[in-house]
C-alpha cells in the first residue's frame, strides 16, 4: 500500500472540487495531510481559489482517512459548509 495517498473530488452542483493528500504510517508531525475544497473543475496549469482546508492529524487509517474525506463531502452538498462566494 502505498503511503502518500491523493484524492480529489468533483461535486458538479457546487462547481467545487475536493482534494486529499495525506501521508499513512507516518508519525513525526503534528499534521500528516490535508483536505482543500477549491472552487471549479481541477485544471492543470491554472491554480484554483481555496474556499476551505481543514489540517488531519497523524495516525489516520485509511477508513478513517475517507470518512474525513466523506464528512466535508455531506457538508457541502448539505449546505453546512458554504461554498458560494
């Protein structure tokens, strides 16, 4: 398994996307990874607006990884987090 993971999520109805990076296994800091809500479709060589990014603790599983991932997904799409600028 590999122990940098990278994940990213589109939600259309928003125009946002999700992004994940966290690194597994990993011990010797306070945060081990991240997830950014930005505004639009992820492109390649123009940077997106960050509306949110939320700092995840080391010791992470992988299960637990997704269900942070999950949760800022339900907060969007249920209107707890807002995205509209």
């Amino acid at each position: 398994m590999p122990d940098l993971i990278r994940k990213s999520v589109y939600i259309a109805g928003k125009d946002v996307n999700i992004e994940v990076e966290y690194r597994l296994n990993f011990q010797g800091s306070k945060s081990c990874g991240f997830i950014k809500v930005l505004r639009g479709r992820p492109m390649k060589d123009e940077e997106q607006y960050e509306i949110y990014m939320e700092l995840l603790e080391c010791g992470l599983s992988l299960p637990e990884l997704n269900k942070a991932m999950d949760k800022v997904k339900d907060e969007i799409e249920n209107g707890v987090l807002d995205v509209e600028l």
